[in-house]
C-alpha cells in the first residue's frame, strides 16, 4: 500500500534492464547526432558567408565615401557608399533577428495549477517524478483536451542550454482515465527525459524542435519586413532593393538547410520511435502493463467524445449559449456510446475488451512509416504485453486529485469558450450534459435501424434490385430465418470489403512512393515495394469477388423481404418494392447533387483564390458560377419534388430554397460583386447535400422498418 491515499503502488517485480535504453536507440541516437552535425557545418558556413557579405558591404561603402572625401568628392559617390553601409547594417540585422527572435506559436488555452489550489496532484507528480528519476516540472498547467505532454520553450537558445519543462494536462484526458493509467500517462511523458542515459536524447529532440522552428514556422516574416520598410523608405524608392535582396538571401539559405533537415529529420523519426518505446517502458515500470493497455485502447474513444462536444459547444456559440460542463458531457456521451456497443464500465469507464476489438476489421497491411515519429499501436501493445510488468489496479477516477473538481471543470469550460469565441461577450444559457445526450439520443434514434438487421445495412447504400426477377413461393427461402441472413459473419465480410478497399489504395501508395518505405507486410508475410503492384492486382480481383458476393447477399435479402410482403398481400408486396425503388432514386440524387456542389464549391473558391483578380478573370469565374448554378436548380427541385424536409432536420430549408429557385442572381450589379448572393448559394448547396443525405437515411429506415414489421409478424420466433 503507499504512504500516498492517491497514489497506486508501484509494481512489485520490475527487470531493471526494462528501463535501459537499448542499443537500438543509441545506433540512432548517434546517426542523429552525425546528420545534425553535417547541417550545423553547413549551416555555420551559410551564416559566414552571409556575415561576410554584410561586412564587404560594410567595407566597400566605407572605401567609396572615403574616395569620395578625399579623391572625387561627389554627392552621388557619398550617398551610394552610405547605401552600401546600410544595406550591409540592414543585412546583419535582419539576419540576426531572424535566427535569435523566438517563432510565436499560438498559445493554446491554458490554465497554470498551484499546489495551494490542488495539494493532492502536486504530490502525486512529486512522488510520480521520483519514480521516474526525472525533475519536477517549472510549471503545470491545465488543458483542454485529451492530452498529456512535457512542453518544452525551444528556441535557438536551446541549442546551447536546456530549456524550461512545462507540464501539460489535458482535462480531457483526466476526465476519461482512472488513477493508475493515469500515472502511466504521466510516467510515460516523464519517461522522455529520464536517466541519464536518455539526456542525449532528450538534447536531440530540443535541438530538432528548435531548428524546426527556425526554418519552418517564419513563413511570413519577409513580407511583414518589406511592407514596414517600403513604408518608412517610400521617399526613397531604393531603399526598397535593401529588404528584397536581404529576403532573397535568407530564403537561398533556408531552401538549402530545409533540403538537409529534411535529410536528418528521417533519422530523427526513428529516434523518437525508439524515444517512445523507451518511455512506455518507463511508464510500465512504475504502473504496470495493464494500465497501458487499458488507457491507449480508451483513447480514440476519448478524443471522439471530446471533439464532439467541442463541435456542439461552436453550435451553440452561435446563439450566446454554451455546455455547462464540457467534461460531464464528454462523460455522459461515453457511457451513451459504451451502451451502444455493448461495452462494459468499470467505474463508470469503457472498457475495449479483447473480444470487442475481435468484432472490429485491421487492416492486412503493416509497414514502418519513415515519417512517423510514434510507433503503431499494435507495436505498443505487444510490448506492453511481452513486458508483463503487473500491478495493483485503482480504478478512482483521476479527479479525485483535482480539489472541487466539478466547480473547476465548469470554470475551465467557460474559460474554454470564451477563448474560443473571443467575439461573444456573455453566455446567456448554459445547457447542461442531460440535455446534450438527449439531443443525441434523440438523432440517434431518429436514423438508427431496426435492430433486427444488425449492423448489416449500417454505413453503406442500397443496392439497385432494377430487372431481380421475384420468384413467387420459394419455399426454401422462406425457410430462411432473419438469424441466418443477419448474422454478425455476414456483417463481418462487409466490413472486410470495406477495409480491402482501403488496403488497396495503401498496396498503390506504396507502389508508387506516396508512402515511403522499403518493406512491409502483407497478411502476415513480408514483402519488398515492388511487390506492391503485384498485390494490388491480387487484392483487387479479391474486391471484385467481393463485391459480385455481397451484391448477391443483398439480392438473397430484398427477395426474402418481398416473399414475406407476399405474403401479407399484393398491395404489401407493392408498397415495399416502391420504397424501395424510391430509396434508391434519393441515393442517386445525393450523389449527382453532392458532385454539383463540390463544382459550385470549387468556383467560389476560384474566385476569392487570388487576392488581386482582373475584371476579365472575375467576370468569367461569375460566368462559371451562375453555369453551375443552373445545373443545381433542377436537382434543387427535384430535390423538393421527392420529399419534404423535416423541420427536425432543417426547420426553414424548404422555404429558403423556394425563394431561391423564385431568383434569379447575377453576382454582379454596378460593377460590384455581390457577395451576398454567392454566399447564399454557397450555403445552400452546403445545406441541401446534407439535408438529402439525411432524407436518404430516413428513406432507407422506413423501408426497414417496414420489412422488419413483416418479419416480426411471420418469423417471430426466429427474431434476433
């Protein structure tokens, strides 16, 4: 038991060798360190050759006024040598700040915790710091999401001393975590910079983040200089040559060393792969492996909730109004997503069992992105598990470290949004979680489909039955029970076609270098990339196959569905083959209306692409608009012709878009372009593909529920 009441207790039996960096991650450290090398040469003899001409400038101006003080004196030679002087000055300044200035990133919303307000945490990170023999951070802040991160101020100070360490803690993620993960999430972030065999390590990714910083994150800074100096030298235009020439100079140097951090960078990912493991092994080493396990399984579904909850949070910005408390939210939504799927809470968290994850389809394909800088979870997992480092489980949540944490998640939620919404003053209504579930739940159910089909026609259209000759009293098939024809296998190949698709377009991106890498794995076996072609076309007659077998199935069904019809009469049978057909002439109007407001979409943006336009350029992209416009307005019509909107779903669509099929807009009126007008349509084309996407669903729920009212009343024993 530890000393600490909030604390889990460390893992009896740990291998001490666990911990030690691996001799993989010195090979890398060492190719990183001779790539960084090689640039900091090279980029040391830029910046003299830079420096050098700034000092010739220097130099030759001073030899010209010289000559012309003491040789030909001329007012001409006195200023042109004083130009020289300065533009030599103005080179060495803006090449000096550009290196020492800071890249301002954004600072996200944040909020500093002190042990005074929150004694608990402090002394869970104090004990947790001890654990992991690393230091306690400067400061801790809170953050919104679900994340946890050790932030360093990497600047080209960096380069030369160790920065500032900042802890970040995601209220997202402590809101979805019992104590134990997340002491294995705050062990693993402290990992990274843990013993000394790590220091170097931990040097190397500031270094990296630093140079990175420098070369990529001042896209701008030349043209903000050139605006303020042709502002103050606008008497004198030359001046103006000063700031290009020094711009020009900087962007021939940055193209050069953006060419060999790209170089050192590949090396760098592999690196903080191994950086990674070696921080879930420390991670492991003070909160076990089934912690690990149970909180990165855990987080996809974490970040889904939270993300979610922010997008409802930007709705109701619109109208002064916010959640509450985005964190009970984001907790409500997961337990209502864990009572869909069927998951099991422990302490009111989900838990992706093994058995769930067997209902889920992987891919068949495995390859070591170059790029990446995290291993895959698989790899993560299965270390997590060769590890087998166990420990005792505490399930309190991890507010229990927080003082008052309901009234804290409430003040941060309205800190959140009024960061988020700087425009808005106050919130005039606050909704609670209750509401906000109910609201989903009520979506929910408005598109969810008869339980009987199980996830069968989940995610995918109908197929067209046009010329299924119906074979009245089939006996066989009548015989067919709903169990049969829906069973999770059944389920399980669709979903497998779906992710051959998928690997299909990974076998072609590989092949054709999109994805970099020399080897992989296919189905277990290994292959080099140019066997990737070779697989592509494999897996795709494996997709044709597919695809003849599931449009087979889907025939078995629409027969069955029509047998049963019959067999409550000719009108039933009718009917259902009506609703039917009339599902699949809203599908294809989605689809031909969709591609119509991508065109439409593809023109406005066209139009605002180029800051400065012609008039001839702006005339003819108005011409292309108002053309795609009259292609839209007859699938808007027809649109309304097949179905009503319901106001559930959008309350004043159909009104809007009679009024704008009653219009008649020429987007251009005294030689003014009327923005008013494109934006509408704009709008509109948005509003309308999603809301006959939506008539779509409904479509297709009516007819299922039709067919499932027809097998509830011949096949109810049979019933799922």
């Amino acid at each position: 038991m530890s000393k600490f009441v909030h604390y889990p207790p460390n893992p009896v039996m740990v291998d001490p060798a666990l911990v030690q960096p691996a001799s993989s991650y010195k090979r890398q450290v060492q190719k990183v360190i001779a790539g960084l090398t090689l640039f900091f040469v090279v980029y040391v003899i830029l910046l003299v050759a830079a420096v050098s001409l700034a000092g010739a400038c220097v130099w030759a101006g001073f030899a010209v006024i010289r000559f012309s003080m003491h040789t030909l004196p001329s007012v001409f030679l006195y200023v042109t040598g004083a130009l020289v002087m300065a533009y030599g000055a103005v080179v060495l300044f803006f090449l000096v700040k550009h290196i020492l200035t800071p890249a301002r990133d954004r600072t996200p919303y944040r909020v500093q915790l002190y042990e005074k307000d929150h004694p608990g945490l402090f002394v869970f990170i104090r004990q947790l710091t001890i654990d992991t023999q690393t230091g306690m951070p400067d400061k801790i802040f809170a953050i919104p999401d679900v994340n946890a991160a050790v932030s360093c101020d990497s600047s080209f100070w960096s380069l030369f001393w160790p920065p500032r360490k900042h802890l970040m803690i995601g209220l997202g993620l402590v809101n979805t975590v019992n104590l134990s993960e997340f002491k294995m999430i705050l062990a693993h972030e402290f990992g990274h910079f843990s013993q000394r065999g790590m220091k170097l390590g931990s040097y190397v990714y500031t270094v990296n983040r630093a140079i990175y910083k420098i070369l990529y994150q001042r896209q701008n800074w030349g043209s903000r200089m050139v605006k303020k100096w042709a502002g103050v030298s606008g008497v004198i235009n030359i001046f103006n040559v000063i700031p290009q020439v020094t711009v020009l100079i900087m962007q021939g140097i940055q193209a050069i060393l953006r060419f060999l951090y790209r170089m050192v960078n590949r090396q760098y990912m592999e690196l903080s792969r191994e950086m990674e493991f070696h921080a879930d092994a420390v991670a492991i080493a003070v909160a076990g492996s089934s912690p690990a396990i149970s909180a990165m399984r855990r987080f996809h579904l974490s970040t889904h909730c939270f993300s979610h909850c922010c997008e409802h949070m930007a709705a109701l910005a619109g109208n002064d109004s916010s959640l509450r408390n985005v964190y009970a939210a984001q907790t409500a939504l997961m337990r209502y997503l864990a009572t869909l799927h069927r998951l099991e809470l422990v302490n009111g968290l989900p838990v992706i069992s093994d058995a769930y994850l067997q209902t889920q389809t992987s891919s068949r394909i495995q390859y070591n992105d170059q790029w990446a800088s995290h291993p895959s979870e698989e790899e993560r997992e299965g270390r997590y598990r060769a590890a087998n480092v166990e420990a005792a489980i505490d399930h309190t949540p991890a507010w229990v470290l927080f003082e008052n944490a309901t009234a804290f998640q409430e003040a941060f939620t309205r800190g959140l949004y009024h960061w988020s919404f700087p425009d808005k003053a106050a919130i005039l209504q606050e909704e609670p979680a209750e509401t906000f579930i109910h609201t989903i739940a009520q979506q929910h159910d408005r598109y969810r489909f008869p339980e009987v089909f199980a996830d069968y026609y989940r995610h995918r259209p109908f197929a067209d039955m046009t010329g299924v000759v119906h074979q009245a009293l089939d006996g066989q098939l009548l015989q067919t029970t709903a169990r049969e024809l829906y069973a999770p296998c059944c389920t399980q190949k669709i979903r497998r076609l779906e992710q051959n698709r998928s690997d299909l377009n990974i076998l072609h991106a590989i092949g054709n270098g999109l994805i970099e890498t020399s080897h992989f794995e296919f189905d277990h076996k290994k292959y080099d990339r140019a066997d990737a072609p070779v697989l592509a076309q494999q897996l795709e007659g494996e997709i044709r196959e597919q695809t003849a077998a599931l449009l087979q199935a889907d025939t078995l069904r629409y027969r069955h569905h029509l047998l049963l019809a019959e067999r409550q009469s000719s009108t039933t049978f009718h009917h259902l083959r009506q609703m039917y057909h009339r599902v699949i002439l809203q599908q294809e109007l989605a689809d031909d209306m969709e591609a119509q407001a991508t065109r439409i979409i593809n023109e406005v943006q066209a139009i605002y692409r180029e800051a400065q336009v012609t008039m001839t350029a702006l005339l003819a992209g108005l011409k292309a608009l108002k053309k795609e416009e009259g292609r839209f307005k007859p699938l808007l019509q027809k649109m309304l012709e097949y179905a009503e909107v319901p106001e559930a779903i959008d309350p004043t669509f159909t009104t809007d878009a009679a009024l704008f099929l009653n219009s008649n807009y020429t987007y251009l009126r005294d030689d003014a372009v009327q923005e008013e007008e494109i934006r509408a349509l704009y709008h509109l084309t948005h509003r309308a593909v999603s809301n006959q996407r939506d008539i779509t669903e409904l479509g297709k729920k009516a007819y299922l529920e039709y067919a499932a009212g027809l097998i509830h009343r011949y096949q109810p024993s049979n019933v799922q």
